[in-house]
C-alpha cells in the first residue's frame, strides 16, 4: 500500500495527471451548519479542515470597493446589510435562503465611474497577521495552499448586480471590459504582493460563475470577447510561476470547456450536477486536458435513503481518478440539514473508493 501523503502532494499529483495515494478531499460547508454540527457533537474549539483532514486552504485578500458597511434591518427572521461594495443584501438567520442583494449603489456606469478609484491595490487589502495564521496553519497541516480571488462576472456581480451586469454586456461591453480588467487588476496585483511577501502558493482557485441551468449566461461569443482575454492574462501569470489555476464555475459550461483550456485553466469546479455537469461524461471527453474536481451531488448527502450518495460515490469517484485528475468536492456546499453523522460517512466512501 501507498504511504499516505500529504494533501500538498495529493492535490499537486492530481493537477499533474498523477496518481497519488487517494484523491484528494475538499469540501465547503453552509453559512451556519458547524454551528448546528457543534450541537451535534462536533469537538469544540476545532475547525472543519482539521477535524475532516480537507486537503486544500485558500488564501484570499480583500478585493472589494471598500465602501462602509452597515446593518440596515434586523427581524427575527433575517437580517437587511450593507456591503463593501455597496450592494444590499438580505440573508435568513437561520440559511433558509442564501444571502441576495435587493438594492445596489451602483448601478450605471457615470456610478461606476464615480466609485472606480476605490479599485485599485494597496497593502491594506490584506490582514497580515490573520492570513500569515492561515499560512502557517496550512503548511504544518500538509495543506495544498492555493491564492484566492473573484474574476469578471464573479468580480463585478456584487458590485452592479446581475439585471445591469446583463444588460451591459449587450448594450454597454467596454464598460463591462472596463470593470472586468480593473478588478482582474486587483486579483493579479495581490496574488503578486502576496509571492513577493514570501507566500508560496501552490495553486490559484479562481471564481466565476459563468453558468445557468442550462447553459452559459451569455454566448460563447461575449466570452470570447469580454471574458477570455482577462482569463488568458490571469492564466499565464500564474503559469509563469509554475502554479496551476483551478477555476469554479457554477451552473452549466459545457459549451465554454474549450475555451477555458485555450485560456490556460488546469482545473474546474464544482461540476453542478443540477446544472446538467456530468463528471464521467466530462472526464471522458476533456480528462486529458482538464483536472476535475467536484461532480457529486451535494442534495444526496441529505437523501433519506443514505444509497443514494453511496452509489453517486461509488459510481463515479473510481472512474473519474483514472489516471489522476480528479479532486473530490460536492457540487455546492455541504448543505443544511446534513447531520454530522451523514457527512462522516460521505468522508469514509470516498477514502474507500477514491483509493489507488
């Protein structure tokens, strides 16, 4: 039997193609659910990637506009917030619905305009003694240690919200390609501050969620000119430091795959099974270009017959590591409503299966 790894080895062997010992283990959980897991027996003053052994620590600075912050509304049933970047969002206390925004401070691009000299880098983006803790966590853990940021959709999404952002991309793309290249700026300028600091990121894990329930948000086209030269210059940043750039992009974007490799992507997640993202199908037909990880469906974790995600495990974690590149995740956060118990035996299932 292979000696058991690190997660730093795990994942990197994954991004190269490489079998490892297992596959690696990833997982985020719902606003609020450990504090329902500590009622359930969850050790005190522990956190999820130590108790679970995650494989994978992101490190991430502040990229927002910074505005002031305030709490607008408080019910005993949700609360009405300000954001940094000027949006208003209503969250349910107890995460019976994600956090939206219902209101936004910009929302035409003279607002943009006004408020755009707020987007710009400067070393207070980042709480240096909290992420040097984070850092030095993850590296006594094995940890995989990846930088993390917001691109184009992601990035501008909760400043103009997606009505305007929609729109403009038809109506106004230069303020669009404005937006996406100033907050790209952002992103790659404290991935740089970071490096020359002394951080040694083994990855990039990179959001946009460029995805419906059926396809793109957007034509292919409109990726290609709006979306793929900041995902291009974003990649091949990164590849010149040897660091590989996993990108997550929820809903359906299948028909984007090849141009997320053109642009120099080593991985993608979540594979939304909802969305239609078939993990074996995908693997079949992009595995040798393209690390995956995610592509189990995080609603059967709360299934009241527990062989619904035994058998999404078993039938698609021994196929998809195949020959490396695969990195086990659900499709979306560990979801409310799963019980401590369950998600422990979703962790054993996939060290049994995910084995090599």
């Amino acid at each position: 039997m292979t000696a058991e790894m690190t997660g730093r080895e795990r994942i990197s062997l994954a991004l190269q193609h490489r079998a490892a010992d297992r596959v690696g283990v990833v997982d985020g959980l719902w606003p609020g659910l450990l504090e329902t897991w500590r009622r359930e027996g969850f050790p005190p003053n522990r956190e999820p990637d130590e108790v679970f052994g995650f494989d994978m620590t992101t490190i991430r600075p502040d990229i927002s506009l910074r505005l002031p912050t305030a709490v607008l509304e408080e019910t005993p049933e949700y609360v009405i917030s300000r954001s940094a970047d000027g949006a208003t969002i209503k969250q349910a206390r107890d995460g019976s619905f994600p956090a939206g925004a219902i209101d936004h401070t910009i929302k035409t691009r003279a607002d943009w305009e006004t408020y755009r000299e707020r987007a710009v880098w400067d070393r207070e983006r980042v709480d240096w003694p909290a992420v040097r803790a984070a850092y030095a966590r993850a590296r006594a853990r094995g940890q995989f240690v990846v930088y993390g940021g917001a691109l184009c959709w992601d990035a501008a999404l909760p400043i103009v919200g997606t009505e305007t952002l929609l729109r403009a991309l038809v109506e106004d793309p230069d303020w669009v390609r404005d937006m996406y290249r100033t907050l790209t700026d952002i992103c790659l300028a404290g991935a740089e501050e970071l490096l020359a600091a002394g951080f040694e990121f083994d990855g990039a894990f990179l959001c946009d969620d460029m995805g419906g329930r059926t396809g793109p948000l957007f034509s292919p086209r409109t990726y290609d000119a709006l979306f793929f030269p900041e995902d291009r210059r974003v990649c091949s940043l990164f590849a010149a430091r040897g660091i590989p750039v996993i990108l997550h992009s929820c809903g359906n974007i299948q028909r984007l795959i090849p141009r997320l490799i053109e642009a120099g992507y080593t991985g993608l997640n979540p594979l939304e099974v909802k969305a239609g993202m078939d993990l074996v199908a995908l693997k079949k037909q992009y595995g040798a270009a393209l690390a995956f990880m995610g592509g189990i469906d995080a609603r059967l974790v709360i299934a009241s017959d527990p062989r619904e995600i035994e058998h999404e495990i078993a039938s698609k974690v021994p196929i998809a590591m195949q020959g490396g590149g695969y990195i086990y995740a659900l499709d979306g956060p560990v979801l409310p409503g799963t019980a401590l118990e369950r998600y422990h035996h979703v962790l054993d299932l996939v060290r049994r299966h995910g084995t090599y």
